[in-house]
C-alpha cells in the first residue's frame, strides 16, 4: 500500500539530537514591588521618631514632675474612686441593660413601650446633664417615700442623706449606661440563629431555662466584644463626676493642678497614662474572655500575643533559613 505524499514513516524518522539538553537554571520569584507601601512606611516611622524626640527634649511636659505625681497617694486615692464607680457602674449598667433588652423583646406592648422611651431618653440627653439632674434632685424632691401609690406612706426618706457623691456619681453612670447596654444585649440577643429557639421550644424547655442556658450564653459572643468597648467608653466617662464633687482620677488631677498652676501639663500626662493602662487591661480580658466563648463556634482557637509572638519568630528564623541557602 503506498505511502501518501509527504508522509514520514517510523524508520524515516529524524534521529534524535545526541546532545546532552539544556539544563534549565533555578530562578527565584522575586515578590511584587510595592513602592507606595513603603513609602507609607517610612512617612509614619518618621512621624513617630518625631513624636517620640519631642516628648523626650520638650521640657514643657516636666517628666520628673510627672514621675512626682504618677504615684503619689493622692493620685492613687483618686484611681482608686474611679474604678470603684466603673465596677458599680458596669454590674448595675449590665443587669438593667439585661432587663430593659427583655422587656424591649417581650410581648406586653406597654414593656416594649416604656423600655424603648427609656433607652430613647437616656441616649438623647448627655451624660453630664443627668449627672447634674440627679445632683439638683433634692431640690424637687425632699424625701422619698415608700408606701400606697396616692396613698399613705410607710416610710420616708430624707434625700439629702441618701444622695451622697458616690450615689449619684454611680446611679447616674449605671442609668446612662443600661441605655447603651440595652441595645448591645438586644442585638445579641437578635443574633443567635432562630433555629435554636425552635429546637428549645420543641424539647419542652421553660423560657427561663431557654434564655439561661442556651440563647444568652450564644449571645455572649456578640455582646462581649461590644459591651467592652461601652466598659472602655464608662472607664472614660468617670471623668465627669468630678462635676457632681466626687474627686475620681481626673478630679484629683484637677484639683492638684489648681493649687500647682506650674504642674497642670504633668498632672494630665499622669492621668492620661493611668487610663491607658485601665483600657488596655481591659482590653485585654476582652480578648480572653472572647476567645473563651469562641470554643465550639470556631475549628481553632484564636492565637495568643504570646503564639503569635513564637510563629513570627520562627516564620523569621525559617525566612533567614532560606536566605543563607540561596
């Protein structure tokens, strides 16, 4: 049978090349250039070492008067109001929050009324004026009475010696605060998926059992981390009791900077790094407490500051690894 035209045939193919091939060269992927990047980076590393000279050469800041007044007695007795009146504060802010977010999801309509004016109310008018209110409160009201509503009284008393500083410093802060805290237990609440509600109720569990155990402890992820940052927010919002005469850290600070005019800037500086060391504490029990409520919604865990720290250096001394072979 004869071969087309142009056809190769197996025995006519060409022989093979009897040099040795090419050998192909390891060439290393050099990463994406990013110029802009860097010179971000270089724009905000300069602007600190700026910062940092100048709170370091800058003798109008007084360290040494800083270090005088950062632990004196004083001071710490004014730290110590402050957080006194933000665990208060935080207890009695939460647990109204807690009851005003049930009575905003219940079905008596005059709950769900009364909780939302009062949420309405106290997150419109500025914490300084309830605070001022509560402070001018005896002028409306003299005593206090428990007994017959439009009726006879049981007991009377007298306003002026309940009222102290440090009620009125905690009462005000706990009713302004069980306003926003309403709001992040609500949508908490709002946020576990409706399926476990219906598997709740299709076991026969109470409603009280239901919210205990199975919705509010799902909820605390999503309220933990919102709640925290209103603990940070109440942590700051301590500095204005020193309008109802309660000398909390601020107070004190201030009153100290009216009888040493010289040393005003050093006495906010002291109280500047006191709150920062509060809300960073804070925070840090917030990243601890929500990586303990992470177990069983997560395949693992978030990393600690500490492994993170470990797996950077070891991703680095592997990056140094491979470097030295190349």
């Amino acid at each position: 049978m004869s071969e087309p035209p142009g056809a190769v045939t197996l025995a006519e193919a060409p022989p093979a090349d009897p040099s040795p091939p090419h050998q192909l060269t390891a060439q290393r992927v050099q990463p994406l250039r990013r110029p802009g990047r860097w010179i971000a980076t270089a724009v905000v590393l300069v602007l600190a070492a700026q910062f940092a000279h100048g709170l370091v050469t800058n003798p109008f800041y007084q360290w040494d008067r800083f270090g005088y007044w950062f632990l004196r007695p004083t001071i710490l007795d004014g730290l110590l109001i402050t957080l006194e009146v933000t665990a208060w504060s935080a207890v009695l802010g939460l647990l109204g929050g807690i009851l005003l977010a049930l009575a905003r999801l219940s079905r008596s309509p005059v709950l769900r009324a009364a909780s939302w004016t009062y949420v309405w109310v106290l997150r419109s008018v500025p914490l300084i004026v309830v605070l001022l209110f509560l402070y001018n409160f005896s002028a409306l009201y003299k005593t206090l009475s428990v007994g017959v509503p439009f009726g006879p009284a049981f007991f009377t008393f007298d306003e002026s010696r309940l009222a102290t500083d440090m009620a009125i410093a905690v009462i005000g802060l706990s009713l302004n605060e069980a306003a926003y805290a309403a709001e992040v237990v609500r949508g908490g609440i709002l946020s576990v998926d409706q399926g476990q509600h219906e598997a709740a109720s299709a076991l026969g569990l109470p409603k009280g059992y239901q919210f205990r155990r199975i919705v509010f402890p799902q909820a605390l992820r999503s309220i933990t981390p919102n709640y925290v940052n209103q603990l940070i927010g109440l942590i700051k919002s301590t500095s204005l009791v020193f309008y109802v005469s309660l000398l909390d850290l601020f107070g004190t600070a201030q009153s100290m900077g009216s009888t040493y005019p010289g040393d005003i800037v050093p006495l906010l500086l002291v109280v500047t790094v006191w709150y920062l060391i509060l809300t960073s504490l804070v925070s840090v029990v917030q990243f601890y407490v929500e990586r303990y409520f992470a177990r069983g919604a997560t395949r693992s865990l978030p990393p600690t500051p500490l492994q993170k720290l470990r797996t950077g250096l070891r991703d680095l001394r592997e990056r140094a690894r491979r470097e030295a072979a190349v």
